[in-house]
C-alpha cells in the first residue's frame, strides 16, 4: 500500500535526471560526433556527413601506437599492482596484529587521498636529473637520472597511484577469509602456499576482481601521470583525446578516440576475463568429486 | 597446541611416542574437528571431505572410495554435491568430521564438536560419535565444557584448570574419587561441609554436628571440606536410625528433574543440602516441613579447605576426554 | 573457551595426552615467509609515502624552483596568503566542492532511499547508470561535459552553463551521486525497514516517515557521503580542466597549468594545505562511521569510493 503513495521511482527521479543531463547525454553527443568530421580549421566538429573515418583514422598507425602503447602500460601496471599489493594486503589482513589494523588502513588511506596531480609532482620531483636522489646517485659514480619522459616513469607513476586502490579491496577480501578456515586447510594437510592456492585466494577472488577493475580501468584513461611524468614518448590515450580538444580543435576525431578507448577497456576486460576462465577449466577438473562415477 | 597452531612454552607433546614439537599443522598426524566446523564455503561437501586426501595426493580411484565411505558413515552420502551454506548445523557438523576422519589420522581433536547443536541434536552425534570411534579405534581427543558430555563419552577424562591437568583418569575415578575440591565440584554437583578434623579416624567437626567418614591422611585438627554427592544423601521425616551421619533441617524446594526428584534442605542461615533421589523411590514431602538427611560415612570425601571449588560455569574449566586405544 | 583460547590465555600446554613436565622451553620462531611479508609491507609503504614526504618537505624550500631545494624556510607559506591567484584558486575549489556536496548529497540519498527501500523494475536500469559513471574513465566524462556546456550555454543560450563555478560543480558532482547513493542504500539495507512500518502504522504520513524516521537512520551514511563528496570535488582535477572558465580556475588546475609555466616551492606549500584539510575531513568521516557502529573493514570499504 505504501507503494502505492509514492513509488521508489519518484525519489530517485532527481538524481536520475541529473545524471542523464550531465552523463548520459555528453556521452551521447560525443558518440555522435565520433561519427562526424572537422570542417575547417575554425570548426570543431560537424555532422552533416556521417561516417566511420574518424574509427579508420584512429586504428592508423600514428594514433593507433597511443593505443597498443596504452593497452601496454595498463595491462602491466594493473598487474604490478596487483603484485606489489597483494602480499601488503595479505599481511595486513592476516598476519597484521589486530590492534594496528586499522592503522595501517588509515597509512593507505593518505596517499589515496593526497591530491592525484600533487603526489605525482612528488615523484616528479624525486626523479628529475636535478633532484637530490639524481645528486645522490652522480656521488656515488652513476649517470645522472633519465627515467623522466620515459615509458618506465609513467608506469612507476601509475603503479604509485593506483596501489591504495588495489590494497583497500584486497584487503577487505583477504580479511573476510579469516583465519579459520585458513586453520581448517593447514589441519588437513594443507602447506602455506597449497592454502592459499586452493582456500585464500578462491575465497578473496571475488574482492581480487574488484581490485583488478578498479584500478584497470582508471589506468586505462589516466591522463594526468602521462602529463607529468611522461612527455612525448610516454603517451597514453587520455593524453592524446584530450589534445583533440583542447589544442587540436578536432572534436569529432577526440570523440572516436573516447568512444575506441571505452571499447578497448571493455573488450580487454572481456578477453582476460575468457582468458582466466579458460586457465580455471583444468583446475576445476583436478578437484572435482563426482561420487556418482563410483556408483555407476 | 596438539593440532600445532599454537605452541607450548613448555614441556611435549608426543603423537605415537614422537614428538611433535615445532612440526607444523599441516605436517602433523592430527586432523580437527573445530568448533565452528570451518567447512570451506566454496567447496561441495565431496571437495571438503576429499580435501586432505587431496593435499595428500591419494590416488583418484582411493581418494573416491575414501571420499564415499566417510560419507556414508556420516550418513551424508546423499548431500555430496551440496555446498555447506545449504546444510543445516547438525549436517555440517557431520561433514565436518567425515572431513577429519577421511585422512584416518593418528589423533581426531574435537574441539567443543558439539557446542552449538540442540540438545536433542547433540545426545545423537554423542552416540554416533561414540560408535565411529569404537568402529575405527582411533584416539579421538574431545573438548568440552559440558561434564556430561564428557563422563558419557569418554575412556579417560583430563580435567583441567588454568591450563595444567587436575586429573587424568576414567569417568568412574573421576566420578567416584576425585583428587581435590576442585575436580570433585566440577564433575558433578556437591554439598560442600567446612570443618576441622577431629578424631584421627576421620571425624570432622562442622557447626553443623560431627561428620563421621573413612578418610585418612589428615592430621587432627586441619581444617577440611567434607564432599556428599547429591544423590548419597537420603531423606526422611523422622530420625534414621543407625550411626549414619545426620542433619535435620528444613525443606525449602523440590525440583523435578525427570529421572529424580531434586531436594533442597536449609540447614541453616548460610547452608543448604541437596539431595538426589530416583523418582520411583522418591518420598512425597511438603514445603516447610522438617526433614532428616543422612549419608554413610564412606560417601564423604575431605579436601584441604585452601583448595578453591569450580564455582558453576564462571570459572570455565575445561575437560578433554581421551579414550585410550 | 576453547581449548586453544585457554592455552593461549595461560601458556601452559592444553595438550593432556602426552604432556609431561621436562625442562624444555620452547621458543617459536616466526616463519621466514611471515618476515619477508613484514619486509615486503614496509618497503611498500615506505613507497606509498616517498612523493608526500616529498611534497612536504619541498615546500619549506626558499628556492625560486621547487625541483631544486636550496634553504629551508616557511616563505612558500606566506605565498599561500599573499598571492591572490593561489587564495582566490581555493575558493573556487571550496565554493564548487560545497555546492556540488550538497547537490551530490540531496540526489544521492533520496537515490540511496529509493533504491533500499522500494526496489522495482527500474532499479537495474538505475543501478546501470550509477555504475557507468563510476567506471568511465573520468577524461571520457570531462571531454564530453565541455562541448555539452557550451551546446547548453551559447547554443540554447541558458546563461548559467557559462559561469564557471556553476560548471565545476556539476562536473565533480556526477561520481559523487553514484557514491552518496551507494553509502545511503548500503546503511538502510542493513537495518530493518519495520522501522519505517512502525511508524507508518502510528499514522505516520510517507513524507513524515521519511523526515522522522528513515532520514535520520541514514544520518551516518549521508554525512560521510558529504564529506567525501566534498573531497573528491575538491580534488577533481580532470574533469575542472576541461570545464572550468578562465577566471574562476580550482586549486589542481592551477597547479597543472604551474606545472607548465614553472613550478615554484608555494604549489607544494598548497598542496600540503590542501591535505590537511582532506584529512581533517576523513577523520571526521571515519570517526561518524565509527561512532555508527561500522567495523574497520567497512570504513577502508566507504573510503575507498564504496567501490
């Protein structure tokens, strides 16, 4: 009966305005103009013509290196995440004494919070040829730090940035196992790795995923580490569509450029998720018990 | 600490005469059943029985067979391809021990197994317990707090406080003589005498007459606890005849228990007596009125009066019940 | 107790079957695995907080260039207040980030209600959208608000998409809804709705209901949803480059156009106010949450963008 006074729709129809004003239909405009041209040197964009061009000119070789390039650092920086993390995530959620636990969050949490662009300023900062840690390493007889504008600088820059984002889900993942269970495996035979293997990690798989995601799929549009750290050679996408409209004025070839770096992310995310699932068949099939067999 | 996860400070722990000190849980000839029974959530109840077999690296062909067999003993054939949220307390706690029993090993720990079934519940498993172990001749050590549980169930029984063992001896001897207040109250219900011995031959004098008993052993004039158990003292309207110790005072409750009537006698200001009798001999008294109690002198058992009681379940003693091999 | 609780609270072995007393004391060794993770962690976070230490102390240089660290001194901070570029760029980001909390909140929670308390067919569809806010790489969202504003502003003419707070507001307010609306939905879900039949039942109106009983259920949930709107806003850096009017320029614009045009020690000096102040606001957060009862693991999970 109360349904029938105000239905749950009504209340979030607010925020469900908002978010198709500002979301969905930008969004939208930007699909449509990836399918448009840029006029003139004054214009931006028109859509008078449609066409693919602006897809086929992405997928060329000057555009398309962005991509691979892109596709590169974020597959291997979301991985170095994940192997940077995981094992600070385990230890804080299993091995941690219980009374600093939520210390330890509180530590994860500042750099999560300090300002995106700051913290990269900081290792701006730490890496350049003029630095103290490039005096540091002239003292000792090496060449001064080049690691700046290079490929390497917006990977350790990423991997920086998105580590809070990987240890916060895993570690929320690893502690819901808990330790009984954990005890369970070790009490039937189980070693260290063998219990991890077969009851930690299929249990925190879930939360592991979550990690995995959430940092994939904002490294995949990172822009700002690019900026700073990158230069020319360090290129990402988000770089390269934010120039299409801020210097370039080509809002129609930008938009294709947004469009395909949201398919790639989809896709890449469709394939390994395939790919995991493939590598989990055997697995599955060396634990399976099917009694029934026996009997028939 | 006999499963290995957590470590002495002191002293052994031998398994079939070796030590198993520093040796690792999972290295170790000792599978649990935990209290919470810790089924892994992700598995079918098949997995989580052919876990150890797995880590093990028994064969397919045994590790099936193996798998069928704790199963059917648990009476859990049929939930194999089921995963532990779907089974209820009593049918996880089933599997949890086929999981421990598959890997046949030297010790079976079972820590507190039962605590959180129902009443009904837990006096099945009890049993079911019972004959598993009789059929496999394992050394099953079985935690509990419940002292019933612990008498029913066991060949040995280890009582033990603060983490040191009081006593390690059968239900009977831990029943019938028990080596200081402590087990005597724990095991059992008590009525507990203060009193200085009087006579060598073993009377001790209370403020509430002289208590005669058989004990020996204490010097003249050591203050004492003199132990009854409930269901020695028998009760009476007039005064028993014979030299039985005796007290008389006055009925304050009846308590049906099923079995037995359960008497509460008030001897004075600060002391009651209980006393347990079979309900077919049970005597039909009325509240208030004024009873006798007596017990023979070979029920009475002293305790030094500076060892502490187990005083009901604050104090949370724990017993292990081992049955010898 | 258990056995091994009572082992543990006494250290004496619990262990009756074979236990004898003998001379041996035993010390464990802490596995060499567990100390290669207790280094690893260290290491990690010694990583996690090089760039910051950084910042800091780089903003007590009295150099011209914030790379090369010459003399320690607080003149950076005098700057901060000296400078009407780096006070004004703080007022627009705490202008915008108040506005856009707010907004965020007022949608968020109503949002947040509806999907706890009365979900239909409509809800996957909702959800849907929330969803794709969050993970849409935050540039695709920026470069589509700026020809959407200026198709809105100049094109139909509403004058309001070309004031610059306007536009930073709504920017930064967009993943924030899908947050407030997560923490508000997670907090009701958890408490019984019969709540809210109790007090319909005593001739409670809907509307009353909603102000007297459900609003102040999910009082916890909506004043951190606040607050952490309000961070996130002041720290939106991608999306205010895009749309932001020349002007009315937020605090991380400024610093990346700083970057630019020459880094100097007072960005790092803003910079290190600019947290603190985030952290005073987390810490107000995490201290409601505690208060509301959430479990340490719940509060990393609401910080983390209730992801």
């Amino acid at each position: 009966m109360r349904r029938a006074v105000a239905p749950g729709f009504a209340l979030a129809l607010p925020a469900w305005i908002w978010l198709a004003a500002f979301f969905v239909a930008p969004v939208g405009v930007v699909f449509w103009y990836s399918f448009g041209y840029k006029p003139g040197l004054f214009g931006t964009h028109a859509n008078d013509v449609l066409s693919l061009d602006r897809y086929a000119e992405v997928l060329t070789p000057t555009f398309f290196d962005t991509f691979a390039n892109t596709l590169w650092v974020g597959v291997l920086g979301t991985a170095l995440c994940f192997v940077v993390g995981a094992p600070i995530a385990y230890w804080m959620a299993l091995k941690a004494p219980a009374r600093v636990k939520g210390l330890l969050i509180a530590l994860v949490m500042v750099p999560f919070w300090t300002n995106f662009l700051v913290r990269t300023i900081g290792w701006l900062i730490l890496l350049s040829p003029e630095g103290w840690l490039s005096s540091l390493l002239q003292d000792l007889g090496f060449e001064p730090l080049g690691v700046l504008q290079t490929r390497s600088a917006v990977l350790l820059g990423v991997v920086y940035n998105y580590l809070p984002l990987m240890i916060l889900p895993l570690f929320v993942a690893f502690d819901r196992v808990g330790d009984v269970v954990r005890e369970a495996s070790s009490d039937l035979g189980g070693t260290p790795l063998r219990t991890f293997a077969r009851v930690t990690f299929p249990l925190a798989r879930p939360g592991i995923i979550v990690g995995v995601l959430l940092v994939y799929i904002p490294l995949m549009g990172d822009y700002l580490t690019a900026v700073v750290l990158g230069g020319a050679k360090g290129n990402m996408v988000g770089q390269m569509l934010a120039s299409q409209f801020q210097t370039a004025q080509n809002w129609a070839l930008g938009s294709a450029m947004a469009i395909m770096l949201v398919l790639m992310i989809v896709l890449s995310i469709v394939a390994l998720g395939a790919l995991a699932r493939l590598i989990a068949i055997p697995v599955r099939a060396r634990y399976r018990v099917d009694l029934m067999e026996e009997v028939a | 600490m006999i499963a290995g996860f957590e470590h002495p400070d002191a002293g052994d722990i031998r398994i079939s005469g070796r030590s198993v000190i520093g040796q690792a849980p999972y290295r170790r000839d000792v599978n649990t059943v935990f209290q919470a029974y810790a089924l892994f959530p992700h598995m079918t109840v098949a997995q989580n029985v052919a876990y150890g077999l797995h880590e093990r690296r028994v064969a397919r062909v045994e590790l099936r067979a193996r798998v069928a067999e704790a199963l059917a003993m648990v009476q859990m054939r049929r939930f194999a391809d089921r995963k532990p949220s779907q089974l209820s307390g009593g049918q996880q706690q089933r599997v949890a021990l086929a999981r421990a029993l598959v890997n046949r090993p030297a010790v079976l720990l079972l820590d507190e197994p039962l605590a959180a079934l129902d009443r009904k519940l837990r006096e099945e498993m009890q049993l079911e317990l019972k004959l598993i172990q009789a059929k496999l001749g394992l050394t099953f050590v079985f935690v509990t707090h419940d002292q019933a549980e612990a008498l029913s169930m066991s060949d040995r029984i280890a009582v033990m406080r603060d983490g040191r063992i009081e006593q390690l001896d059968d239900a009977t001897t831990i029943y019938r003589a028990p080596v200081s207040a402590y087990v005597a109250s724990f095991v059992g219900q008590q009525n507990f005498f203060s009193g200085v011995v009087s006579a060598v031959g073993g009377e001790v004098q209370t403020s509430y007459g002289p208590i005669s008993t058989v004990s020996t052993g204490l010097s003249v004039g050591q203050r004492v606890r003199a132990a009854v158990r409930p269901e020695f003292v028998e009760l009476a309207t007039g005064s028993p005849p014979g030299d039985t110790n005796r007290v008389e005072g006055r009925l304050i409750g009846v308590s049906h228990l099923g079995e037995a009537q359960q008497y509460l006698v008030q001897l004075g200001p600060e002391l009651s007596v209980i006393a347990r009798v079979a309900t077919p001999l049970a005597p039909k008294l009325q509240i208030g009125e004024s009873v006798w109690c007596s017990w023979r002198a070979e029920s009475v058992q002293l305790f030094p009066d500076d060892e502490p009681i187990a005083t009901g379940s604050l104090s949370a003693p724990t017993t292990t019940a081992i049955p010898a091999q | 107790m258990t056995a091994r609780e009572m082992a543990r609270s006494t250290g004496v072995p619990a262990a009756a079957s074979a236990a004898r007393p003998g001379p041996a004391v035993h010390r464990h060794r802490t596995p060499i695995r567990h100390r290669l993770l207790l280094a690893w962690s260290l290491v990690g976070f010694a990583f996690l907080f090089a760039p910051i230490v950084v910042i800091v102390a780089y903003s007590f240089n009295t150099g011209r260039l914030l790379v090369s660290f010459e003399d320690f001194g607080i003149e950076s901070y005098l700057a901060l207040f000296q400078k009407q570029v780096l006070s004004d760029a703080v007022s627009v980001s705490l202008r915008a980030a108040g506005l856009s909390s707010l907004i965020a909140s007022g949608l968020g929670t109503l949002a947040g209600i509806a999907l706890a308390r009365r979900p239909g067919g409509w809800t996957v569809w909702f959800v849907g959208i929330l969803l794709l806010v969050a993970v849409t790489p935050s540039i695709v969202g920026a470069v589509a608000l700026l020809p959407w504003f200026v198709f809105l502003g100049q094109d139909l003419g509403f004058g309001v998409f070309n004031d610059g707070i306007a536009r930073l507001t709504i920017g930064s307010s967009l993943f924030s809804v899908a947050v407030v609306a997560y923490l508000v939905r997670a907090r009701l879900i958890g408490m019984q709705a019969n709540l809210e039949e109790a007090a319909a039942d005593l001739y409670s109106t809907p509307l009353r209901t909603l102000r007297r009983v459900t609003l102040p259920l999910a009082m916890p949930a909506i004043l951190s949803g606040f607050l952490l709107s309000f961070t996130f806003s002041l720290d939106d850096t991608i999306v205010a480059a895009f749309v932001q009017v020349s002007g009315t320029t937020p605090w991380p614009v400024y610093v990346l156009s700083a970057l630019r045009s020459g880094l100097r020690p007072e960005i790092a000096a803003l910079s290190t106010g600019m947290l603190l102040l985030t952290l005073f606001a987390l810490l107000v957060v995490a201290i409601i949450l505690k208060r509301a009862g959430d479990s340490t693991a719940d509060i990393a999970k609401t910080m983390a963008g209730g992801s």
